[in-house]
C-alpha cells in the first residue's frame, strides 16, 4: 500500500484543531474569572448596603423628643462622624476593603417636625472607579 492512500490528520488540520481547543479553553478561564469577579463584587455591594441600614439604624435609635421641656434632639450630624470601615465578605480573608460611612441629616420642615436623614457608603472595587450605598430615610420626633 502506498503512503498517499492511508488516513491520518495533516499538520494544517492538527494546528487548527488546537488553535479551535485553546479558543475555547480561553473563553472559559475568561468566563470563569468574570463570574469571580462579580461575585465578589456582589458580596461588597450587599456588605455596603448593610452597614449603610446600620447607620440609618443608629440615627433612628438617636433620641428626638420635642415634647418635653427642655427639648432633647440628639439627631444631628455632630453626633454621626465620618466613619471608616471594612467590608466583610464574611470570612473569605482575600478582599480586604475599607469603605467610608457619611451621614447626612437635614431638616425637612418644623411644624410638623421632621427630618431627612442619608447615609452614603462610599467604597472601591480593585482598582476601579468609587461606587456608593445610598440609603435615604425621614423622621419625626420619638420615631
């Protein structure tokens, strides 16, 4: 038998095959590094909004009381600082990420008394552009 009538694969059909293979085994690693990546960016997102509702928490548990005399009101921005914090991606250890609580309270009218209290959760992802929680709330007095 001679050698022009046995099958087998050419060296063109061999390259293309790998080159076809590497295509796809890139696309996966690159798929696979994209979902990492957004779950992660996720868990900071949902980390942010917590902390965020916690401080809103803490300036609704701020006493208010226009009642008495004399007046109490403990809800104002004095009482809420800057604060600086770390994202917990509960227990992962590898994305340590600080973030910055800014509380904002501003009087919405006086009679009937009430108040807009914001809170910004101010953060970054890798090296990327500052993305920020904002949680928006009112409140009157003994609320």
């Amino acid at each position: 038998m001679s050698g022009r009538h046995q099958r087998g694969m050419t060296l063109v059909e061999v390259v293309i095959a790998l080159a076809v293979t590497g295509l796809a085994v890139g696309g996966i690693i690159s798929g696979y590094n994209y979902c990492t990546n957004a779950a992660q960016k996720a868990a900071l997102l949902q980390a942010a909004n917590a902390l965020a509702m916690e401080r809103i928490e803490e300036t609704r548990s701020a006493r208010w009381d226009v009642t008495g005399w004399p007046g109490v009101d403990q809800l104002v921005i004095s009482n809420f600082p800057l604060k600086t914090v770390t994202l917990d991606m509960s227990g992962s250890g590898t994305l340590i990420t600080t973030a910055s609580l800014q509380a904002e309270i501003s009087k919405v009218s006086t009679n009937p008394p009430l108040k807009r209290i914001r809170v910004n959760c101010v953060w970054k992802f890798r090296s990327g552009p500052l993305i920020t929680n904002s949680i928006e709330t009112f409140r009157a007095p003994d609320q």
